[in-house]
C-alpha cells in the first residue's frame, strides 16, 4: 500500500513532466477541434447546397440559369418565375385541393388518434397488447404495393378522381403514426395529476378538459404536423387516384412540370419552393415541440 | 404500516365508478381507428392476394371481376426474366442505399459529439432543412442539378478536372443514372437516421465511453466494443426502416425520369405498377406487389420485434 504522502508525490512528478508538453498538447487539441468543426460545416455545406440551389435558381431571371458557369449567387433578383409557376394552369386549384385533403384528414385524424391514445394509455383491457403491435407493424405495410387494390376498391365504389377517396386513403395511412405518437403523450401525462384535480373537486371528465386535455395540446400539434407533412408529401396514391388535373395535388402538379412543359428550371424551383415552403415551416415549429419533455416535473415537488 | 393505511384511502378515487368506466369503454375508444385500418390497409392487403390470384384486365375492370387463374401469375413471373433482373436490381440498389445511410450517418452522428455547439446547431439545422424537403421537390432539384446541359454537377466535375463532364447524360447509362437515385435517396434518408443515432449516441454514459479509453481503447475500438453494441437496438430499428423504404422505392426514380422510366430503372415497386396501370394486367401487378410484401414482411417482423422491446408495451 502507498502511503497518501506518497502518492501525492507521486502526482507531482507527473504534473510537472505533463507541463512540459502541456503547451504543445493544447495545440494539438486545438487543431484537432479545428478539424472537426471544419468537417462538420463541410457537412453541413453539402447537404444544404441543393436547396440553397433551388432557391437561388428560383430567383434568378433565364438567362442567368440557363449557363454554362453558374451564377452562385442570385442578382440580380426576379420574381418572374414565381409569378410564372403560379400563372401555370392548375396550380392554384391544385394547393386547393391539397389544402381540402389535409385539412379534412387531419380533423378527422386528430379526432379519431386522440380516442385510440386515451383508450391505450389511460385503460387497460384485453388485446390492448395486440392493437399496439398491429400499430406498430400496420406502419410498415407498403403503401406502393397496396396501390392495385386501393384504385380497384375505390373504383368500385366510385370514388376514384374524387378527393374523397383520397382522403380516406391518407387517414388510414396517417392513423397508426398519429396514434403511436399520441399515446405517448397521454401516457407521460400522470394521472395522478387527473385525481388531484378530482380530489380537489372536478369532475372525472372535468379533469380531464382542465388539466390533462391542455397538457396534450402540444402533442396534438406535433402529431397533427405530422400527419399534414405526409398527406402534404404523398405522390403516388394521389398520382393514380385523381386523373383529371383539376382535381390533383400539388405533389402530382409539381410532378408532372416537366413532362409537360418540358424543363423550364426557373419556374420550376419556384414551384419547388413554394410546394416545401410550408412543410418546413412546420417542421421548424415541430422542432421545437419535440424537444424538450413538456410536463417533465409537472409533478415534482 | 403507516403505508398500509393510508392505501385503502386513495384507493377508491382511482377506481371511482362512473359512466366512463364500463368495460367496453376502451373499446368504443379505439373502435374507429381499427375501422379505418382494417377498411383500408388490411382489406385491401386481403384483397391484394386474393388478385394475384386471378386474371385480371382491363376487360375484368369494366366488368368489376376477375376471372381465377390460381397461381398462374405466380408462374408467369417466375419464369420472366425481366422480373429475375428487377429483384436482383431492387436488391442491389437497397443494399448499396441503406449501406451508405448507414455509414454516412455514423459519421455524421459520431462528428456531432465531437464539434463545439455553434457548429452542432448548424448541422443540425441543415439536417432538419433535408428533412423537411418533400420528396418530389428534392427530386426536382437533384434533377436541375443533374441536368445535361446546365447541371451545376456537371460544372463542378469539369472544373475539379474529374473529367469532361460538359453535355454528360447521367441517365444514358444506367448504372450511372441509378447511382445518381442512389445520392438522391441517401441525402434525403441522411437525417432521419442521423438524428435517431445522435439521440442514441447521448445516451451513452460518458463513465463507460471513459473507462474504455483508460483501458487503452482506441477511438475505433471504443466505438465497435462500447458504443455499437449499446445502440443494436436503434441500428437495428434504422436498418429495418430503411430497407423497407428503400426496397419499396419509387417515387424518386418515376419522377427523376420523367414519369416514363426504361425497363433499366424498374425496381420492384415499379415494375408492379407498370404491370399494372402501365399494361392493365392488375393480377400480375398484384403477385409481383405480393412478393414484394412478402419479402418485407421479414424485415418488419424485426422491426416490429426491436420496437416492441424498446417501447415496452408488453
């Protein structure tokens, strides 16, 4: 056994060798974080660049796009192209209809997965297990191989082209993620909260519109931007489903620029820009909503 | 003791009787959304077998049924060549896509715990812009990028003395207009799976990461030993998602190529559809669609499986 006295001397020698090389350590470090940092606005630089390009391509007049150098930055600046993509025919009836479709979808889907997730998290009764793994295991049916059957059953029913079918289609494809992520929320909430209420005097239903329904607010947002960002997205069951371009999407439109038109870039990354405009919009808002565990401590102390 | 008596107390508020707690309650709760599920995801799943087994045309549309053929449509694709190219091209391609994800993503996440904050946030954000990109729209771009004519790509490539990129065609040749796909769908599955690994990573405790490198573990060691194994489960949930989207691929490659891909570019969710809406030959569509799902369906039982035990639902 060293003694402590030891010990202490011991760490003094080393001390005093590692100051020797302490300086040149440091530049090492240094360095190395350097290094690191420059990789990652490397990274970060490639995986922006293409949409920094779609948008600087969309500001540019034609002939500055249409280069063998590329112009990297926009200037001058036009709207010109905006102002063409928006003049093409559809276009508006088309943000319309996409509009129609994820607005209808998300009501009924937010009413429909807040049911489901009080129902899992709050009650325990048999096959609960089963539904949450038919949840789960539902998410990964591919949505491109069920494609056939949906425009023969839709077909038959008459509701191809129709925005209604459409719909019914992106709610039973937004459900088990919206239930899913839901019940975790309700699930976080503690219920004792809710009895607290009680014993205090509320009601069991009023407890839970004053103090449990307030609390999930943030997670209906989250999940509701969820759902509007894949319902917003879709492409394919929209391609088949709806055929005359009245009654399409913005993704289908947005789609079918090229092959119709041929490729006129500029009005094209306008269109691109105003079609993902919205969904980053929200998905910034999502950040934040997902970020921090909302009623962490709501029950402490 | 003193819990003992206070228990019985609380007790009967948590199971107060009342309207809401009758037992078909829950029930009721989660009724619509099995109604909609089962209405469309599964009977369409039961009905897309049920098709497979029959021929199915354009004069089967009008009339609304099919004529039953067994397992005919099954033989036919068996016996196709094209369709032997088609698996072992998806294959390929799904492999090479999740692959890279994977590696790319590794890094990126590993590179997050080493930069200083500012530069944290910076990545961060710029994986989140990816993220947000709807899949047509980053199509489009990739596509303006990788134009013949005007592509930036093909600029920079000449300029960094690559090559003579000037007037190249990425999609005269396949295998090059495919491993153009492959960028388009790695950058967009990049943060996804970048994110999720982050949060992994965070969640490694630093006494463990520690002990290994006092033991003399190098940087790569510690991340084979120490770190992998703690993050299988995330990998494998990554890996399962992954292969299930990237084996389903079609909107990236229909829509780089102008809604009219060549035989080239068929993957196997493609070549389902062209059997189907292209040459209205649904039964076929269908049992192609089948196969498909019933590859799958190996892949989703893992997933389903690694997520079961990390939400802990049972």
């Amino acid at each position: 056994m060293i003694a402590p006295g030891a010990a202490q001397g011991i760490r003094t020698e080393t001390a005093r060798a590692a100051a020797g090389t302490a300086v040149s350590f440091n530049i090492l470090q240094q360095a190395r974080q350097l290094v690191y940092d420059a990789l990652g606005i490397a990274v970060a630089i490639v995986m922006l660049f293409p949409i920094y390009w779609m948008v600087a391509t969309a500001f540019k007049p034609g002939q500055d796009i249409l280069r063998l150098d590329p112009k990297w930055f926009p200037n001058p600046i036009t709207l010109q192209n905006f102002q063409d993509a928006i003049a093409r025919p559809f276009f508006l009836d088309d943000v319309k209809n996409s509009l129609i479709i994820v607005g209808v979808m998300l009501v009924l889907a937010l009413a429909i997965s807040f049911f489901a997730a009080v129902g899992t998290a709050r009650f325990g009764f048999r096959g609960r297990t089963a539904y949450l793994v038919m949840i789960i295991a539902v998410q990964m049916v591919p949505l491109n191989a069920l494609i056939i059957p949906l425009y023969l059953m839709l077909d038959g029913v008459g509701q191809t082209d129709t925005l209604a079918g459409v719909i019914a289609v992106y709610l039973a494809v937004v459900l088990p993620f919206m239930v899913w992520t839901l019940r975790g929320f309700v699930a976080n909430i503690p219920p004792e909260l809710e009895e607290s209420a009680m014993i205090d005097g509320c009601t069991r239903f009023g407890a839970f519109i004053r103090i449990t329904f307030p609390l999930i607010g943030p997670g209906l947002v989250a999940t509701a931007i969820f759902g509007f960002i894949q319902a917003w997205n879709e492409y394919i069951v929209a391609y088949v489903l709806l055929s005359s371009p009245e009654n399409q999407t913005l993704t289908v439109w947005l789609a079918s620029f090229t092959t119709n038109h041929g490729p006129e870039w500029g009005p094209l990354m306008a269109a691109a820009t105003l079609t993902g405009l919205p969904v980053v919009a929200f998905f910034l808002i999502l950040q934040r909503y997902l970020a921090g565990g909302l009623t962490a401590g709501a029950v402490k102390g | 003791m003193g819990v003992a008596i206070t228990a019985p107390e609380l007790e009967p508020v948590s199971r107060r009787p009342g309207p809401l707690r009758t037992a078909l309650f829950p029930y009721a709760l989660i009724a619509p959304s099995i109604l909609m599920i089962a209405g469309i995801l599964a009977f369409p799943l039961a009905m897309l077998i049920w098709l497979s087994l029959q021929h199915y045309g354009l004069k089967e549309l009008i009339q609304h049924s099919g004529e039953w053929v067994g397992l005919q449509n099954y033989q036919a694709i068996i016996a196709d060549p094209l369709f032997h190219q088609v698996i072992l091209r998806s294959l390929i391609f799904t492999f090479t896509c999740v692959g890279l994800t994977l590696v790319f993503s590794t890094l990126i996440a590993l590179l997050l715990l080493k930069v200083r904050q500012l530069v944290r946030v910076i990545v961060m954000s710029s994986l989140v812009f990816v993220w947000a990109t709807p899949v047509i729209v980053s199509v489009d771009i990739w596509q303006w990028m990788f134009d013949y004519e005007f592509g930036v790509i093909n600029y920079l490539l000449t300029q960094l003395h690559v090559g003579n990129f000037i007037h190249h065609n990425w999609f005269d040749n396949p295998v090059q207009g495919l491993a153009v796909l492959v960028i388009v769908v790695v950058w967009g599955a990049i943060p996804f799976v970048t994110i999720t690994l982050f949060a992994g990573l965070l969640q490694v405790p630093s006494d463990v990461l520690d002990a290994a490198q006092v033991d003399g573990a190098s940087a790569w060691h510690t991340f084979w030993f120490v770190t992998a194994p703690m993050l299988k489960p995330i990998f494998l949930i990554v890996i399962c998602l992954s292969t299930i989207w990237d084996f389903g691929v079609f909107n990236q490659i229909y829509v780089m190529l102008n809604q009219r891909p060549s035989s080239d570019y068929f993957t196997i969710a493609i070549y389902s559809y062209r059997e189907s809406f292209g040459v209205t030959q649904y039964g076929l569509g269908a049992a192609i669609a089948v196969i498909m799902v019933i590859i799958l369906v190996f892949v989703t039982f893992f997933y389903v499986r690694e997520t079961v035990k990390v939400a802990e639902i049972a």
